[in-house]
C-alpha cells in the first residue's frame, strides 16, 4: 500500500495539472481511498450521484476517453469496494449467439420447395415493406439466387470451414490427454478430390484421344474458306492466347499460394496466443475460481468457433458476441474491482497488463485471418480460364484439320496431343478450384500447428476447472439468476420460471402458490403512470415493450394465468388427494376395458401401411392416431402414436373444433403424468440411407431439445447403426420405434433393440416433433383427435366402475353369515413373524450387477438392511458412480401389492413413503455409492448437497454440515474422489451418518435431512431412474406376506 502511495505522489508531483483536473494515467485511475467517518455518513443523494459518476467515467475509460468532465471531478472519497460486478456489464455484447445462428443454419439447407413453403406460411408482419409486393414464388426464386454469384453473402460465409476435427470437442480429455492421433487431418471426399485420382486423369486423356474425330466432324462444318488461309490466323491468335493464359494462370496460383500461406500463419500465431492468454488467466484467477470459470468458458467459445464452427458464425459474434473483447471487459472489471485491494500484488498488475497487449495482439491477427478467408477468387474468374483453356482448344482442332485428310482416322500425333492438352487444361483448373478451398479438397491448409496449441488450450482448461466449462453449444443468452435475486423476485415471475424453466427450478415455487397466485389475479392493477408508460412504449425496442402498450394485452395475459392457474390447481389437488389403491386399481380395470372395446387398427390412406390397435410389450400402450411424414410431393413414411389409456380419457371430454384439445393432446404425451411411456412407430415408405433417416429425426428433435448436443448425437447414432446392421438402406416396410419417457428415448430398428439414451428433457422434446406447432405430421395430430375427441370414454368407465361397486357390495353381503359369534384371535408371537419375515427376504434378495458401470452390490449389508435396487448417476454420456439403496423388510412389503411392470407410479410413491418415513419397523434406510469416475471431493459433495438442499425444509447450516464431512472424508484420500471410492449414507429420523471407504466421518443431526436425502434417489425428479426402476423392477410383485 505504501508503495502505490508513493507512485501517486510521485505523479502528482511531476505530472502537469490541467483546468480540467489532474490528468492521471490510465495504470492509476482504478486507486481510491476508503471514506472518512464524516464523509460516508453524507446523504443517500450524494451517494447516488458519486455512484452515477463513477459509472460514466467507467464508461468513457472502457470507450476510450481518458479525460473526465468538469463537472465529474476526482472524488478522494469513493471507494471501490462499493462497487458491485452487476454495475459491470458489458455494454452492446451478449453471452452467446448461438440461438440466432442456429435459425441460421436451419434455413441454409431448404430446397426449392421448402423455401416456397415458408413463404406462403409467413405472417405479413414478418415481411419487410419493399418485399411484400412480390408473389410468394418470386420471394423464393430471390432467396435461392442469393448464394449465386460473386457477391458475398451469409450464405458463402456459413459453408464448412475448420481448423481441426469437431470430435475433439467431446473428447473427454480431462482423463485421456492429448495424443498424435488427434492431429490426424481428415481426408477429403470423393467429389472434392476426384480429379487427382490417376483414373480420372487416365479416363480424360483417354476420352480426348476418342472424341478427337468427333472433334474435327463438328468443326469442319464451320469451316468456309481454305484450311491453309485460316492457319495462319491461327497461327498469329494461338501464341497470344498462350501468353494470356499462362499469365492468368500465373497470376491465379501467385494469389491463391499467397493466401494460402496467410491464413497457415495467422491461425498459428493465433491460437498460440490464445493458449498465453489461457496461461495468464489461470495465473491472474487462481484464488478466484468464479471469475477463472466465467473467463475461460468464454475462451472455450473460442476454441469451438475455430475447430468446428463457420466463418459467418464467427462474424456474427465479433458483431454480438466478440469472445476476446469479452475477455478484455472481464479482465477490465476485474482490475477495477480489486486493483486498489491492499492484496492485489505487482504481479497481478504485471499479468493484467500483459492480457491487454495479448488481446490487442490476437484481435489483430484474427482480422487478418478473417481477411484472408474471405479473399477467395470469384466464379467469375475461374469461367475466364475455362474461357481461355476452350478457345485454346478450338484453336488446335482448327489448324489440325489442315493435315486431317480422313476425319474418321485423324494421324496419331494429332490425337495424342489433343488428348494431353485437354487434361493439362482440365488439371489446372481443377487444381486452381482446389486451392481456392483452403479448408477441403487435396490441397487444404496444413492445421497441427494451429490445433495443437487449441488442444493445448482446452487440456489447460479441463484440468484446471473440469465440466464447469463447456465446450458444447450454448442456446441459453439469458445469464442465470443467483439466490439473491431469485428471492427478489413475484410470485408471478417465480411461476414463469416454473412453466418455461428447467424441472429443478419446480421445488423453489412455495406449497401455497396456487393460493397467492389466485389472491394476485383478483387484485386489480394499478395502471402506470403516464411518463413512465411513454418510456416503456416509445423508448424501448422492438420486442421490449410492456403489455401496457396494448390496452388488451394485459386482459389478454389475465385469462392466460387463469387458465393455467385452474390446470395447477387440478394437478395440485391430484397430488395431494389421499389415494385409495383399491379405487386406483377399479379405474384402471374399468378404463383399460373402455378402450380395449373402442380401439381398432388404423389403416394410414397416403401410404396403406397399418398399425396394430395395441403394442404388445406389457407396456399397455394402445394406438392414439396414425399419421404420413411427407418431403415435398414424397410419402417418406408411415408413423403412428401409441400411448397408455389415461391419454385417451384425457382428450374425451374435448370437442374436436376446440383449440384446447389439441394443447391437451401434446402435454399429455410429453409430461409423462398420466403415462409413463409415450412410443412413436415408424414404417418405411420410402427408401432412404441409414445417414439420411438419422439425420433427418435427430436434426428434428435437436431444434426442439435445450440439453447438450451429445445426447441428440447418441440418438442419431442408435438409429444409424439400427439401420446399418440391416443392409445400410431403411428399405420401405423397415420399422422404427421410439419409446419416450421422463427419462430418454429407447430405440428398436425392426425388434431390435438398439439401446436408450438416458436424458431428461430428451424424451418430451421428441414427442414435440410429431406433436407440436409444427409437428412433421400434421395428419397424425389431426388423426389423432379425430379418433379419441368426444368419444365418451368417461361415461363409459364411470358405468363399468358403479357395477364393479355393486357387484363387489353383493359379494360381500353374501359372505356374511347371518349369525356369527365374534371369536378372540390368538396373540400372535412378534419376534416369530418378524424372523420368518427376515428368513423370507433374506431367500428372495441376491446381489446385483449395475449395467451401465458393472459395479456389483451385496444381497445385505451388516447391519441387516436388504438390497433394494440399483442405478447409476450419469452427468451427459458419464457415468459418474453407481447408487445402491438398502432398506428392512418392512419398506420391501410395500412394493408386494403392485404387478411387476405395471402401476410404476404408484408403487414408487409406495416405496418412496415406505423409505423415507422412518417407522419402528423400519428405522433406517441407506445408500451405498461407488465411484465410476474420478472427481473432486468438493465437487461430489456439492453435488450431493445440491440434491438435498431444495427437498429439505431446514436450516442450510445442515446441508452445509452434510457437504463438510463428505469433503472430510475424501480429504483423508487425497481429495480425489478416484475410480472404486465408496461412500455409505445411512437416513434415518435424527439425520444423516456419513462413512467413505468404511471410515465414519460423522452424523448431521437435522429433523428432515433423512428424508430429502431419500427423496434425491427416490421421488419423481429422482437423480437416478435407473435405481428406482431397479428396485420395482426387482421387489413388485413378491410374495413376502407371512401368515399369522
């Protein structure tokens, strides 16, 4: 401290003094002092005009104005520490633009037809003023002209263009480190490097050796005057046509090679760059992992955009989202933030200093790289050889017929050399084309160098922070809300969350919400005032205007709320109903008999394919509609949806003219409430590739699902191989079929299972692609409510419930006896029922293999408690570790009532309860995890707190407790949480006990935390379905009742 108060003195000695103030140098404007007593006590007026300052000067440092107002005078008394990093935003640049590109990308692909489509479908507010005089089909043919020509448009700048294979993106290198081979440089195609084939060039010399007399035929017909008269025109033109063309040719190849070895250097220089500035950023944040994590998540954006992204994506994001200039803001706050700490030390001043002339550096050579990609030759050039190489050739042809005396037998010499000088000049152009494609073909840029040191980037970055930095792509522009502001927020908002957030943020809306939000609608809202609602209607952008701005807006929205308020609190009042299994069981029989009478094969009229009125699997899915995929005039193939009965109650009650039946429809095939599986079959109709077909659906649900790009990869994959393993064609009468659940979609490729990808999020976004707006088949959605809308359903089972009621009245009536002596029943031994009980389970219970991760469980553990089930936790394609649960005998008898496979929902309620309760009977349940994956101590247990905190209504002291001995007892390993590491909880009533390896660690004592630890492997957000599908799976069904 004592030394930058000598600097300043120094410099306001020497430094010259200004009517506008002192002018201090830029290395010293973030220095304060901390406030005097008098002066912090000064008015909150005062304050807010210190702070106002101080953000003007901010910005005019940021945009480069190094001199301040006269009426902004250096304040001595500021202090920066009250600065907050949410006053620092980065001014005109977002997080991300890959949302927007990706609208992008989805257009760049149509065909003719395709975009004629669009055209007739768009609203007339979405069409600029100068275009809406044109037809639909003169907007297409606009549209299909703009990637023509020499002009440079977004469509040239999306064409392919990567300095290094894509896959390395989702290597996982934190465990498997770079290698050689990840250097490998993709080879061309076939239709990019056909022409340095020798049989091409062999196939050419040979069809001008043939076609030579075919030549002379066509031109001899031309010909008016005499052959000797005419060489020697040909004579004086042939030589300048040479010299013309070989100086166009030597100035092509000078320009392209120049080019070529430009970009090779700058994409070096570059990502060697990016690597130092990685380097100093760790260096810079190594005890502020918040600011290492936001900074280097933007330099893995980096690296994505140069290994696998387009040079329009990268434009576009220098315009939005410009990655280094983002760095440089961080840098930038930081500095500002914490330069006038007394801890902030010469070497984080040197460090910020070197980042800026990094930046500067690397920004530089990136506009140079930029530069040079976009100095390709245009069509227009290459038609000028191609001009020059056919008049060359009409020039031979014509002074050969002069020693030509027999056009079906031209000399041999003459043919010879007709033939080599066509493929001289079909060489060189494509050889011309070739490099003008630095990033395809046989003559692509040489990328080691530049990708080495990206590689070297990310290795740095994933060994330092691991999967909190993505290098996948990012839709979400919106930054996350912390605790503080997520507290701030109405119970309005809250409930927006709720609808269009993800299913963790379900747990934060409070019990009573359907209460305070019925109180909030009827509160009426007081309107605006009149210059606040000018400023909102007339200041604000497009898009950002407030529902004020419409008078029938906020009407409008009012009805919305209600609606969905009265849909919550029918959902509410369903899961908080005392549910009587008996009841539950008449519903089902009497609703599976409904339908099973109204259910019938559906023929599909575009393509005569039928599907069958039931799957038979055990699933108990009957067929709700059949529907054409259609591709322009093309049936590409049958698809029908099949779902449990619950599904078609729900749509009963509907008219089918009412908008609301089909909103019905999607939520219940996508929610998973009322069935757990809802399965899609496809039948071929056409024939297609096994690459096409996968693209094709996976390309669909990726537009509709917000989770990592991995998983709509894996699902791609499945059907691929699904396809290839039958011939590599999806021949017509070929059948898919996509299960989808809250947990992923399995698919089966004719009866073959192919395998499941495990995903939450996944499942509902493939059911949006049949279902949706704008669902691929819109015959089946129309099919479907044409068949199950106001089909009475409900009647029906009420009818069959009232005469299984009666009936089971009658038969109990008639097994009472008309006089009958109440007898005592004998005591029946506890401790006996309670051994053969434990003898009975101890029988049935065996140790299991976990699947996914081949972890193995014993039958019991020590202490008594059975093997309930078993899963795995997986984080994207990871396994992370295995979860065992262990519970009495009492907990299994609760899954004993339900059929194996049947009533899921229900029997996991069932054990659930069971678990979780914590009876006489039944004190105690425990999990049992082994790792499959090495993570860090902090990490696993922040990650299991994670889970406990929203399902537990205590203090956060206790998760906090919960988190500490797990941390304690990795420490003891090292702090690794390595491969084989197991940890043991043991819930019950008091708290939570806590061994790793077998070492004890401790217990949190907390009334609840037992519970919600259950409920994080256990309720219907369970961390791992597997295990709870593991544990129905196994115990629903047995026989463990023992007779007293």
């Amino acid at each position: 401290m004592l030394r930058r108060l000598s600097i300043c003195a120094i410099y306001l000695i020497t430094a010259p003094i200004t009517a506008e103030g002192l002018a201090l140098p830029t290395s010293l404007r973030h220095l304060r002092t901390v406030p005097s007593d008098a002066e912090s006590s000064s008015s909150a007026v005062h304050a807010q005009r210190r702070r106002s300052k101080r953000r003007r000067r901010r910005r005019r440092m940021r945009h480069g104005h190094g001199d301040y107002d006269d009426d902004d005078d250096y304040d001595d008394g500021e202090d920066c520490e009250l600065v907050e990093r949410s006053d620092l935003s980065i001014l005109g640049l977002a997080k991300s633009i890959d949302a927007e590109y990706k609208n992008e990308e989805d257009k760049l692909g149509l065909n003719f037809f395709e975009v004629l489509q669009r055209e007739r479908e768009r609203p007339i507010d979405q069409i600029s003023k100068k275009s809406r005089d044109m037809t639909p089909l003169q907007r297409t043919r606009r549209r299909m002209n703009y990637a023509k020509g020499n002009i440079e448009n977004k469509y040239v700048m999306m064409t392919t263009r990567q300095y290094g294979s894509a896959d390395l993106l989702d290597k996982d290198h934190l465990n498997e480190p770079p290698t050689l081979d990840d250097l490998n440089q993709t080879p061309g195609t076939f239709a990019e490097t056909y022409w340095s084939k020798g049989i091409f060039r062999a196939s050419v010399v040979v069809a001008g050796y043939l076609t030579f007399p075919l030549w002379c035929k066509i031109f001899i017909n031309f010909q008016t005057g005499d052959p000797e008269d005419f060489s020697v025109v040909v004579g004086q033109i042939a030589p300048n046509i040479g010299v013309l063309y070989a100086t166009l040719l030597s100035l092509t190849l000078s320009v392209l090679y120049q080019r070529f070895t430009r970009i090779q250097e700058n994409v070096s220089t570059e990502a060697m760059l990016l690597s130092q500035i990685t380097r100093n950023l760790l260096s810079l944040f190594a005890d502020e992992p918040e600011w290492a994590q936001e900074s280097l998540q933007i330099v893995a954006n980096q690296v994505r955009i140069m290994l696998s992204r387009t040079r329009g994506l990268e434009l576009l994001s220098i315009m939005k989202a410009d990655t280094y200039a983002n760095l440089l803001a961080v840098v930038d706050d930081y500095h500002y933030l914490n330069g006038c700490n007394d801890d902030f030390s010469a070497r984080q001043e040197s460090i910020c200093g070197m980042l800026r002339t990094e930046f500067q550096q690397i920004t530089e050579t990136r506009a140079l790289r930029l530069s040079d990609e976009a100095s390709s030759l245009p069509p227009t050039h290459f038609l000028l050889i191609t001009s020059l190489s056919f008049v060359s050739i009409v020039a031979y042809v014509t002074a050969s017929l002069e020693v030509v005396e027999d056009l079906n037998n031209p000399p041999e010499e003459a043919s010879l050399l007709f033939s080599g000088l066509l493929a001289l000049y079909i060489l060189f152009f494509n050889f011309c084309k070739d490099l003008n494609g630095p990033f395809a073909g046989v003559y692509q840029i040489k990328r080691s160098n530049a990708a080495s040191h990206l590689l070297q980037t990310k290795w740095l970055i994933v060994s330092q922070l691991g999967d909190k930095v993505s290098f996948g792509v990012n839709y979400d522009d919106e930054p996350q809300p912390n605790e503080e502001e997520e507290e701030d927020k109405s119970l309005v908002d809250k409930m927006k969350g709720f609808f269009s957030g993800s299913s963790e943020v379900v747990d934060t809306v409070e019990s009573n919400a359907m209460q305070i939000l019925d109180t909030e609608l009827q509160t009426p809202i007081e309107p605006l005032p009149p210059d606040v609602l000018d400023e909102l209607c007339e200041a604000a952008p497009p898009g950002l205007k407030s529902l004020n701005c419409d008078p029938a807006a906020p009407e409008y929205r009012l009805l919305q709320l209600q609606d969905e308020l009265a849909r919550l609190k029918w959902l509410n009042e369903q899961l908080n109903a005392d549910v009587d299994i008996s009841q539950v069981g008449k519903d089902s029989e009497a609703l599976s008999q409904v339908v099973e009478s109204k259910v019938k094969p559906i023929t599909e009229q575009s393509t005569g394919i039928t599907f069958d009125a039931k799957l038979d699997d055990g699933l108990d899915l009957y067929l709700v509609g059949a529907g054409v995929r259609k591709k322009a005039m093309i049936n590409l193939y049958g698809v029908a949806m099949y779902s449990s009965p619950s599904m078609m109650e729900m749509l009963s009650p509907h008219q089918r003219e009412n908008p609301e039946a089909r909103n019905a429809l999607l939520d219940a095939a996508r929610t998973f409430v009322s069935s757990s599986h809802t399965s899609f079959v496809v039948e071929m109709a056409f024939k297609a590739d096994a690459k096409t077909i996968s693209q094709a659906i996976a390309k669909s649900a990726a537009r509709r699902y917000s989770g990592p790009e991995a998983d709509v990869a894996v699902l791609e994959e499945l059907i691929f191989d699904g396809v290839q393993s039958k011939g590599g064609q999806a021949t017509k009468g070929m059948k898919f079929r996509f299960d989808c659940s809250q947990e992923g979609v399995s698919v089966c490729v004719d009866g073959d299972d192919q395998g499941e990808v495990l995903c939450d999020g996944l499942g509902a976004a493939f059911v949006d692609v049949f279902m949706d707006e704008k669902a691929v088949s819109p015959q089946l959605v129309n099919n479907c409510l044409d068949t199950w809308c106001g089909s009475g359903i409900q009647e029906e089972k009420d009818n069959i419930i009232a005469k299984l009621s009666q009936a089971e009245k009658k038969k109990v009536a008639s097994a009472i006896p008309k006089e009958s002596t109440r007898e005592p029943e004998p005591e029946s031994n506890a401790k006996q029922i309670e051994a053969e009980k434990n003898a009975l389970v101890e029988s049935k219970a065996l140790s299991l293999k976990e699947k996914a991760t081949g972890v193995s469980f014993n039958a019991k553990l020590d202490d008594g408690l059975y093997l309930v089930g078993c899963g795995v936790r997986k984080k994207a394609i990871i396994n992370v570790y295995a979860v065992a649960m262990y519970s009495s005998p009492t907990a299994l008898e609760a899954l004993t009532p339900f059929p194996n496979g049947k009533q899921k929902k229900e029997a996991q309620v069932a054990l659930r309860n069971a678990a979780r309760t914590f009876g006489p009977s039944s004190p105690t349940t425990s999990f049992v995890l082994e790792m499959t994956f090495k993570a860090d101590g902090r990490a696993i247990a922040e990650a299991i707190s994670d889970g406990v905190k929203p399902r537990q209504g205590g203090s956060g002291s206790d998760v906090k407790d919960l988190e500490n001995l797990i941390v304690q007892g990795v420490s003891a390993k090292g702090g690794q949480a390595t491969k084989g590491t197991i940890f043991r909880f043991d819930c019950t009533e008091e708290g939570v006990s806590v061994s790793v390896d077998g070492n004890a660690q401790g217990t949190v004592k907390s009334d609840g935390i037992g519970s919600a630890l259950v409920d994080v492997f256990m309720d219907d957000k369970a961390v791992s379905p597997q295990l709870v599908d593991s544990c129905l799976d196994t115990w629903c069904g047995k026989d463990l009742f023992v007779a007293v």
